[in-house]
C-alpha cells in the first residue's frame, strides 16, 4: 500500500494523490494545476499514468483546483465511477462546463494569434463533450455513509467545513489478518465557526493523514471582521463616487460576501447601492447553495426561518447577472456599486473587464478575498509588485486602491490546522503525516510544528514521490 503524490504536492494547485492497494487505484481529486500558462497547460494535458489505468476518484470538492481535470482523465481512457457528496457533484455540474467553455475560449483567443503567426493551432485541454462524459460518471454519496469503492475498502465523507459539499475521506483499508488501515485524506480544512457552513469534524483512528497545509505558516488576523470591512470599503466607495471590485470565486466566497453583505443590508448599514454578482457560474451555484439546507450550520438555518423573504442570499438592491449585456452595462454605470466577479485569481472571465475599466481610477477599491497562486494577475496586484500591469495584453497602471478581506479565508490558519491535526492524533494512532495543497514557506514551519507536538512523522511530498502508507 502506497501513495503517488502527482498534484498539490509542495504547490497549492492541481489536487491529485494516487492510492495503490492491491493492484489497485484509487485516485483522491483530479484538479487543474493553475499557475504559468504554458507550464499549467502541458501538466494538466500530460497525465503521469493512462486514465484507464484507475479504477475509482474520489473528490474531495468541486472547486476547480480539486476536480477541474477529470475531463481529461476521462478523456484519456478512465471508466470509473467517480465518487463525492451530492452538493459537490451538483457544483461540479457547473464548475467543469464553465471550465470547458474557458479551454476552449482560452484556445480560440490564442489561436487566432498564432494564424497571423503561421504557427499550429492549439487544441484546448478537454471541450464540453469531456465535462459531461466525467458528470455521468458521478456516483453521489451522504455525509457519513458507508460505501465500497472498490473490495476491501471502505470509505466515508465527512463535513470538511470548506465550501458547499466539500469533504474529508476516510478510507479503511483491508489487510487480512490485521486491523484495517485507516487513510485520512483531510482535503481543503474550513476554519470554525464561519458562515453558512457546519464546522469540519475530526476521525478517529487514523494511521495515516495526507493533510492540507495553505496557510501553515500563519495566522489570520484575530478580531478581523470581514463584515466591517467590506462596510468600510462600501462607504468608501459610496462617498467617493467609486466602485468596490472583488474578484471572487464563483463558488463558496461569492456566496460567503453576499451572505455578510446581507447581514448589514438587513441591519440598514449597508448604504443603498447596487450590488452585483456578475457571473453565471456564481448565479448557477449559489441556486446550489438553496438547495442544500443540510450543509447548513444552525445560524443560516435560523436566517432562513427569521428573514421576511427567507432567503440570507438576497436583499434589495442586489442583482444576479447573467447576460453579457448586463455585465457589459456595469462598466457604463456612473453611480457607485459593488462588483462581485470572478475568476477569483483575475485570470479570466469577466473581472477582467471590469479591472480593465476601473483599475486606473484612485476612487476605485480592488478587495482581495482568498488565496492568490504566485504569477497570477491577482497575486501581482495583491502584492503590488508592479506599478503597470497588463490586461487582454494590454498596459494599465495601477491606480485603483488594493485591499484584502481579512478573516474571510475559506481555508484553516496554522492555529487552526494544528488543533485539528492535534484532536486526528488524540482520537487515532497517527504514524505517518504528509503536507500537501501548501508552498514550501508554508509546509516547513507547520511540518515542525507538528512534530514539535510529537505529531509524525511529517514529510513533505515531492510531484511523483511514492510513500509506504505503513
């Protein structure tokens, strides 16, 4: 028994960990690697194994770096059942259509520049035919279910606490004449106590952990209050005649801002502006959000049965934008807005132009809501490393305002991984821990951390490194 760490390992990208038992695979995510067009491209479409060589995925979530590639898996021989829970196959309905819709999109544009090149056209990673070969191959699982993957295991999702159906897996493993080896594959940890969704569990008995670690070298700011802040930023706008720009993932941080944004137009404090959500996708998955109640955690639940239209993710004044006209519309708005869009990196879709139309304007406010991977437009104005940036392949100086939202991460913080990792170990015979979904600055601290707890041993896994699960 052993685990090939093909993706997420020493990067927080492209989730993809291999486990053989007994002949056989058992593939736990297939994400999209995202970082430097060209190197992202070739390691997506370049699978280190044949699809048809695997005989289950199971996913952790929907998000696009965990399940993104499962079109080229399928694309490239797989016939597998693929396994999640019911709200993260219902996100991924549209997460891997819109996915396809951007290879292809992506591919076109670049096409139509290599023609006047006299250069070979690209061909796109996978097209929509692929995105719904892998959703007919989806086999939905509840929360604390048994279920056999394959013989001799035996697998259970748990609340991960991340985004709408995200889960962590639980997988027995067989072995005869001795107790079943427990793997823990803790996939995206939310953080306690945040919005919308239950807090993550923790599982008794494990042997063996592969463990996320994003933010393992720090802490998010105590007493940061996200709501405050995005108040703050909304005043400011509102006063100065400007427009608040927040790049967002379309599924979970979208929902997350408008659930608070919600809150103070409830309370009144939320000035009387428009608030957009411009995305399809976001207006796609936040219809997944409604209906999934047992994702819930008791405050949302309460939301919905005390809020006159029953309903935390609308208010007045707020507007779900699906057209491209609308959108467009936006940027020819001379009052004050919000504008929620996505990709949550800025690296495609319609945030684009809403960066190209505003980011030279000192009364604009870009506000940062997640994790930015290095090289991204997103990690570049977030760090403010450079003064023009370029957009559409176009020159922009940087004249917008640059803000993050503090406390709003959808992943743990060091504290918050260690007390999790801390009550794995407490509940279970732990022997083994393996960082992955985390860079280097951030897996080596928390990896000493952990052993200095006398959690371990710790190690973190190479692309292509093959560990002993005992």
């Amino acid at each position: 028994m052993n685990v090939e760490f093909w993706g997420a390992a020493q990067t927080v990208t492209g989730s993809m960990h291999l486990v053989h038992y007994q002949g056989k695979k058992i593939l736990l995510d297939c994400g999209l690697y995202q970082g430097r067009r060209r190197e992202a491209f070739e390691r997506n479409r370049d699978f280190p194994f044949q699809g048809s060589e695997i005989d289950a995925v199971i996913l952790s979530h929907a998000h696009i770096d965990h399940s993104g590639n499962l079109p080229s898996l399928v694309r490239s021989g797989f016939k597998g059942p693929i396994y999640s829970t019911s709200a993260a196959r219902d996100l991924a309905v549209y997460l891997l259509l819109d996915s396809a819709k951007i290879q292809q999109s992506d591919v076109k544009y670049v096409n139509r520049k290599r023609k006047k090149q006299n250069k070979k056209p690209f061909t796109p990673l996978y097209e929509q035919e692929h995105a719904v070969a892998a959703i007919k191959k989806f086999r939905t699982i509840d929360y604390e279910e048994t279920f056999e993957p394959l013989p001799g295991v035996k697998c259970r999702f748990h609340v991960a606490g991340h985004m709408l159906g995200a889960a962590i897996v639980e997988l027995d493993l067989d072995q005869e004449s001795q107790p079943p080896f427990k793997l823990v594959f803790s996939g995206d940890i939310g953080r306690p106590h945040m919005p919308i969704l239950k807090d993550p569990v923790t599982i008794p008995g494990a042997n063996m952990i592969i463990m996320e670690a994003t933010y393992g070298n720090r802490l998010h700011p105590k007493g940061g209050d996200a709501k405050q802040m995005l108040l703050d930023a909304a005043l400011s706008v509102y006063q100065g005649g400007g427009k608040l720009i927040i790049p967002a993932f379309s599924v979970g941080r979208t929902q997350e801002i408008v659930y608070r944004l919600n809150l103070l137009a409830e309370d009144g404090e939320l000035p009387r502006m428009k608030v957009f959500v411009d995305s399809p996708l976001a207006v796609n998955a936040t219809n997944v959000f409604r209906e999934h109640v047992e994702c819930y955690d008791d405050e949302m639940v309460e939301r919905i049965l005390t809020e006159e239209d029953e309903d935390p993710l609308a208010f007045n004044d707020l507007y779900y934008v699906r057209s491209a006209e609308m959108s467009k519309a936006i940027n020819q708005l001379k009052e004050p807005c919000v504008v929620i869009s996505a990709s949550g990196m800025c690296e495609s879709g319609r945030i684009l132009h809403h960066l190209k139309n505003n980011i030279e304007k000192p009364e604009t406010i870009i506000m940062f809501t997640g994790y930015q991977a290095p090289h991204t437009l997103g990690r570049i104005l977030l760090d403010q490393s450079l003064d023009i940036v370029k957009i559409f392949g176009q020159p922009y100086e940087v004249r917008a305002q640059v803000r993050r939202l503090e406390s709003s991460s959808g992943h743990a913080d060091q504290a918050e991984l260690l007390t999790w990792a801390k009550s794995m170990a407490e509940a279970g015979d732990v022997k083994k821990v393996a960082l992955v979904h985390c860079e280097m600055d951030g897996a080596e601290p928390f990896k000493e951390l952990l052993e200095q707890n006398g959690i371990g041993p710790v190690i973190i896994p190479e692309r292509g490194q093959t560990v002993p699960m005992a």
